[in-house]
C-alpha cells in the first residue's frame, strides 16, 4: 500500500516558493526522486495563493 504525504508550505513575500525553487535547484529533489521506494515528489504552486506551496510525496509504503 503506498504512503502519500501532502504538505502545505506557507511563507510571507513568496518565500514558500523561494523555498521549493532552491530544493529544485540544489539538486535535493532529484536525489529524493531517486530514493528506492519513492514513487512521486512534486511541487505544486496554487493560482490564487502565491504564499503557498503543496508538496505531494509519494512512496512504495511506510518502510520505503
């Protein structure tokens, strides 16, 4: 059975964003991507809240 985790990242001035682009950049999202067991991890930026960011991620299961 897969674990799926959903968080809501909230900052002021769009340092949620600033936040997710830096994961992205630095690599650390590709890294986590490429864990065995992770089956899904993206970022997600709501139109009408530009405070905030989901991060939708997924694994095989809870050991994984």
């Amino acid at each position: 059975m897969s674990l799926i985790i959903n968080i809501y990242y909230t900052g002021k001035n769009k340092s949620a964003i600033e936040f997710a682009k830096e994961m992205i950049s630095s690599g650390l999202v590709d890294q986590i991507r490429n864990e065995k067991g992770n089956k899904r991890y993206e970022y997600f930026f709501p139109e009408q809240d530009p405070e905030t960011v989901l991060l939708i991620d997924e694994w095989e299961n809870e050991e994984a």
